[in-house]
C-alpha cells in the first residue's frame, strides 16, 4: 500500500522583507484565497500544476502555428481558478519558456470596486498569496511618475505635484464617472463578477473540483487595515500623480483600488509558479483612461526580455451561452485586428486591453495571436484558436466568457530564449516512495531541439561509464552553491554511485573506470562540469529525488526536454532542495546526509493498441511478445527514446487506447512511467519507480487516477482519458 503524507508538512518558508532606514516593509495580504483560489498552499500549487499541465499539451498542438520563444505579451482571464484557469494556463505555459531569463511581470487589470480616474500603483512594497510574498518593483514604479532616486519620504504629498491634494479623492471623485464605464457608483462592475463569476470564487476540490462558493465581499481585515497605511519606503503616497513630463503621466498612486481587488491578485501564484522567488511585479489597476494612457504607462514599464506583460480581462458577463460565444468571437476579432476600443461592456479588462492594442498598433514587428477562448459553462474545456468550442451544456445558461492571447515581439533570437529556460518543473507528491512519483507533468514538446541532439551523432558514446556520475556530481555542486557549501562532506561519495536498473548492460559503475573530469567534478562548479562534458549540452528533461536517511527530502522535474541536460539537471537539484512546497528548504547543515538520485527521461509517446492487440487479450501485467527482447533506453545525453528495439512496436503505429482495459493491458510493469489527462484538464503521472510499490497494473492505474483527482475505480471505454508513457535512466548514489 502506498503511504501518502503529502500533507505532513505546509508550512510557510519565507526569507522576510529587509527594514532599513526607511521603515519596514509592507506586504499587501492575499484578499481573494479561498474563493477564487484556493488558500492552503499544497492545494493551490497542485491545482495550478493541474492546469498548467493542460496548457502544456495545449501549446503542443498549437506550437506549430505560433512563433518560438517566450511571448513578450498575454492576455488572460481573471475568475476563479475552476472556470477560467485552464484558458489562462494556455498563455503561462508558453510565458514559462522564459524562466531563468524574466525577472519582473508588469500585471494590468481593470478596477472592478473602486473606480479610479489613470492607471494606479500601490504602495505595497510586496504582494503575498498562499505561495509566497512577491516584492514589487517600487523603483520602476517611481521612475514611470517621474520621480528621482533621492526623493524622501518625508517630502509632503503637496511639494509632489500640484494635483496630488486632490487625488487623494480620486476614487470619489470618479464614482460618478465609473457608470459610464459599467461600474455602479461603489466602484463594483455590475457587469463582471457579482454574479455567475462569483461563482468562480469556488475553491477546487482535490478530489473532483466541487466549488465552495463564497462571498465577493468577504475580505481580509488585514488588506482593510492596511488600505491608507501612509508613505511607502520608496516615497510613494496614496494620492499622488505623476510629476510633469513623466514617463507614465496617466500613473496614480492609489491603494483603495487595489486592496481587494482580485484581477491583478489571481494572476500572481501562476508567476510565482512559472518564475520562481525571483521575480518582482508591476501591479496595476487601470481604471477611467484613454487606450493611449494605458499603452503610455506600458511603454515606461516594457524594459527588455526580463520583462513580461500581463493583461487581466474577462470578456462578456452573463449573457445566454448561445449569445455569449457569438459576442465573444466578435470581440476576439476586434482584439487580433487591432480594432480599439473594446467596449467596457464587451471585455471587463477593456482599458488594460486598449492600452496593449495602442503598443502593438505601433510596433509593427509585434504579432498578437489568439491561444484559447472558453465560458463559465464549459467546465474548464479551453477551445483552441480556429477550432471549434465543445457542444454547449445549456444554450440558454449565463455564463462570462474568456480567451487567452500572446504577442511575439519580432527579431529576436529565439533559440536564445529557449536556452534562457523552459523550466516545467513538476512536484513528487508521495513522500514515502523513493525514487519520486506522482509529478502532475505533461509538457508541450519541442521536437526539433530532441531530434537534433539524437542525429547529429556528436558524443554519441564516449566514456557512457561516468555519465552518471558526473550527473550525481552536477546535481551536488548545484545544491552546494546555492547552500553557500565550500568542499563537499557528503555521507556517500560519487566513488559510490550506482547506475540504475535500465542502464546498459556494459556501463561500468567505478568512477576510477570513467573519465578522469568525474574525479574532479566532486569539488567543480556546475559552470566547470558543464564545460567538461560536452554531451551536457543536449537537451535532456530529468528529475532530481532528494532522499534523507531513505525518506524524500524534494523531488522536482520536467517530463520533455527544453533545455540542456546540464542545466535541467542543476536547477531541478536546487529546485528539489530549497524549493519543493512540501518540505522546508535544506539547510547547510543537512547537506552531508542527503542522497541523490538523477533520472534522465525518454519523451513522452501515446499508448497505442496494436492491430495483433486487437486480434487477442494481451496479459494484463504487461508482459509477453510485447516487452520479449526490450530493454531500457539509456538517455543520458537527453535524446529521444530509440524505436528500434526488439519486439517494440513502432512509434504511434496502432491507435490510442480508449479503455481502462485496454491502457493496463498495455501498460509494461517496471519499464513505463505513465501520464494521465482527462478531459477536464486533471492530470497526474507515476515514474517507473513506482511499480516497485505497485507492481498490479490495476493498483498502479488506481493510484495515479486518485492522485490526478480522479475516482480510483473509474473506467472508461471511449477515449475519455489520454495515456502517455515514457522510460527513465536512473542513477543513484548507495
């Protein structure tokens, strides 16, 4: 029986905000989880996993119609994670190639409570949801109002800007103005979230996403006291404008509108999950402002390829679905036209949409494309751009509409982005098998940069006997730099290592046998390993399983290959010591009795159902003609598994399976790893280490369907859940 505690630790690890001279800092609190996200940590970040996964294999069959490399743009919705999520994760899995390159996210959304007149900041010097604190970027912010680096916060508002006395009534003043933009007089949009998409306010279920409906107005006292907290260490004042002649001269400073605000705080754990610690926002709420105004205050804030855009917006509110998708197809051909300006009452967000449009009308090497649209209504199905929506549950149901986009800015280097990082990181979710399971991980794939390393023959078999030890030593060093650890005094040596159950046959497991750089490399940089070993420069997807006296200590990989080898090796070394959600970060002190694990993975491949399948029952372990003669791939420069070993069936040759029967009479016991997705998005995969603690196919498929949110015992018959699999090479030290 598997022992699942992956609850046994949630606890929060966050290095706190520095004080200085200038006072502490001040974190604006989450005023939305619980209702359009989940709270509990562990709970969010598997949701959000879940739903990027479906984005992934969104992207995979998108990928060929759009360009590579990391959108400088998108455009996505804002309601609750369970009605809109999934079309949002579309964009953020493509945003997600620029991981380790972006290191600030501008985030403009709409003001749905208090109605503002410009573009407002906040002085907030950091924005917490239940992943982390995420500090803001408070010096682009007083660049874009015109303010000088030696502006004090001890300067009165009034010796600002002669206007600032007044902007402190800004949300007042503009009461009147706001109904004209679709907001009633409290500054709430009569036409957004009040009501079907307060029913986006639904915390997902683990088990089979049921909603907890709560309340629009039920918001943390902690945000209400902090609404007017005074001068930001920065020199930011709730009030102020922008100086004359500043970059951004529609920029307010207004802390109102954005304390409970939820457009800006929903798209935050999605870039705190894609990003990492790392990042820094620009949050903003556009409220009362002309498409220029908008698209000025973005041009101050666009910087370079560590900068992203985020636009939040819904689109049409609670019209009949019939007439809703019609409205909305008409609304995502004015926004791919370039038609501004949308309508309040066509696009919630239609302010922070104008202002995007009013960038791209001028970039002429900028391209926006649709990725994805859907409703409310649609149960998380995301319609991909030029395909046709699912059948409609209810023609006449009210619903709000989404759609996701994404803007290439043109001329840049595009292999360079993606050497910059796609990190698709996927978290181990049962703390007890060693060897890492149950990563809810599929990924787009780039099959060019797979295929290159496979044919271009470079490396093809030189000193194969180390390779796992320099891969063990890699992941050490990783872990040792980002510990601050100078020589390495681990419990078990590199000496030690031993090559998993499916490497080959021949691979010698003495490090005195191999190379002499794996000698060296104990005591290496990851910069110097990498450079040692050429074949580390190949793309490779791996995971990194940390174990501690044999229980988990962090498990964190990717299921395809973005990225090279090396580099796909040393961050998830890291990301699985100091960043797996369910542990605390591994201290300095801890390094010597940790063991290492390092599996290099095959690219995923349909399950399919041979013709001589069809003919008669394969057995239901997974044995026979099948597997006779098959071996494990040995993948440890990265490329794609081969398709020519005996008694394999060829590549995609047959059809999918479309049975629960089908998939476990398939399925090879200690050889694959398995990826299931339904049509809802909800995913989960199990490493081929796993069938040593289930080695029934039957208890293996039930296990993943219960950790993908699944019923165990549910069986299907018409392709209602897609089957992937794939092989690992595992190298591990005693």
């Amino acid at each position: 029986m598997v022992h699942s505690d992956i609850f046994h630790r949630n606890n929060e690890v966050h290095e706190p905000l520095e004080t200085g001279a200038a006072g502490a800092a001040a974190v604006r609190p989450a005023s939305v989880a619980g209702s359009f996200y989940p709270a509990d940590r562990v709970t969010l970040k598997q949701l959000i996993n879940r739903q990027l996964d479906y984005g992934r294999s969104l992207v995979r069959r998108l990928a060929p119609n759009l360009p590579t490399g990391v959108p400088k743009a998108v455009i996505v919705p804002h309601a609750g994670y369970v009605y809109s999520g999934t079309t949002a994760a579309l964009a953020y899995a493509l945003l997600e190639r620029g991981r380790g390159m972006v290191k600030r996210a501008v985030i403009v959304g709409p003001t749905h409570r208090v109605a503002v007149r410009g573009v407002a900041c906040s002085t907030w010097d950091a924005f917490e949801t239940p992943l982390d604190v995420t500090r803001v970027d408070t010096a682009a912010e007083c660049r874009a109002l015109g303010m000088a680096a030696t502006d004090s916060v001890n300067r009165d508002s009034g010796e600002r800007h002669g206007g600032n006395g007044a902007a402190a009534g800004t949300s007042t003043d503009n009461a009147g103005k706001a109904a004209s933009n679709g907001l009633d007089a409290a500054g709430i949009a009569a036409s957004d979230h009040a009501g079907a998409d307060a029913a986006s306010a639904g915390t997902a279920d683990a088990g089979d996403g049921a909603h907890k409906l709560t309340s629009h107005g039920n918001v943390s006292q902690d945000v209400s006291r902090n609404v007017s907290r005074g001068v930001s260490r920065s020199g930011l004042r709730s009030g102020m404008h922008a100086r004359p002649g500043a970059p951004a001269s529609a920029l307010i400073v207004n802390d109102p509108t954005h304390a409970q605000e939820h457009a800006v705080e929903v798209q935050i754990p999605f870039l705190q999950t894609i990003f990492g610690p790392d990042l820094e926002i620009v949050p903003l709420n556009a409220g009362d402002a002309t498409a220029k105004e908008v698209g000025d205050v973005l041009r101050a804030l666009w910087g370079g390829p560590e900068t992203v855009i985020v636009i939040s917006s819904d689109l049409s509110h609670y019209h009949p679905q019939a007439y809703a998708r019609a409205l909305d197809d008409q609304t995502i051909e004015d926004i791919l036209a370039l038609r501004k300006p949308i309508h309040p009452r066509r696009a919630c967000g239609a302010y922070p949409i104008n202002g995007l449009l009013d960038v791209l009308t001028e970039r002429h090497d900028m391209h926006l494309f649709e990725l994805s649209c859907s409703t409310s209504g649609d149960d998380g199905v995301a319609a991909l751009a030029g395909q046709s929506r699912p059948a409609m549950h209810d023609p006449g149901e009210p619903v709000v509409g989404y759609a996701s986009f994404a803007a290439w800015e043109g001329g840049r280097n595009d292999a360079e982005s993606n050497e910059a990082g796609h990190d698709y990181t996927d978290r181990h979710d049962d703390a007890d098998i060693h060897g890492g399971i149950d990563a809810a991980g599929r990924t787009d794939a780039v099959d060019g940069a797979n295929q290159s390393s496979q044919d271009s023959g470079t490396d093809a078999h030189p000193a194969d006997s180390g390779r796992g030890d320099v891969l063990l030593a890699l992941a050490r060093a990783a872990i040792r730099e980002r510990l601050g650890i100078d020589t390495d005094t681990r419990r078990s040596t590199v000496s030690n290592a031993r090559v998993g159950a499916n490497a080959d046959a021949g691979t010698v497991t003495d490090v005195s046998e191999s190379d002499a750089g794996v000698t060296m490399a104990t005591e290496s940089s990851v910069s110097d390993i990498i450079a040692a070993h050429p074949w580390l420069q190949q793309s490779g997807a791996s995971f990194v399983t940390l174990t501690e006296y044999g229980r988990l200590r962090g498990c964190i990989g990717s299921l395809v290959a973005y990225r090279s080898l090396g580099r796909d090796v040393a961050e998830h070394a890291v990301d699985a010591a100091i960043h797996d959600p369910r542990f605390d970060p591994v201290a300095a002190a801890e390094y010597p009795l940790l063991s290492v694990e390092v599996s290099v993975l095959g690219e995923p491949e349909p399950i399919v159902v041979t013709a001589d399948a069809e003919k008669s029952e394969s057995n239901r372990n997974g044995e026979g003609e099948a597997t006779q003669g098959s071996c494990w791939h040995t993948l440890t420069d990265g490329s794609r598994p081969a398709t020519t070993n005996a008694g394999r069936e060829p590549k995609h040759s047959g059809r999918p399976v479309k049975s629960r029967d089908e998939l476990e009479s398939a399925l090879r016991p200690g050889r694959d790893g398995l990826i299931i997705v339904d049509h809802r998005g909800r995913s989960a995969t199990f490493l081929p280490q796993v069938w040593e603690q289930l080695p029934d196919p039957h208890d293996f498929v039930s296990h993943l369907l219960a950790k993908a949110g699944i019923r165990p015992s549910y069986d299907w018959s018409d392709g209602e859940i897609d089957c992937q699999r794939y092989e690992v090479t595992a190298y591990a030290e005693e």
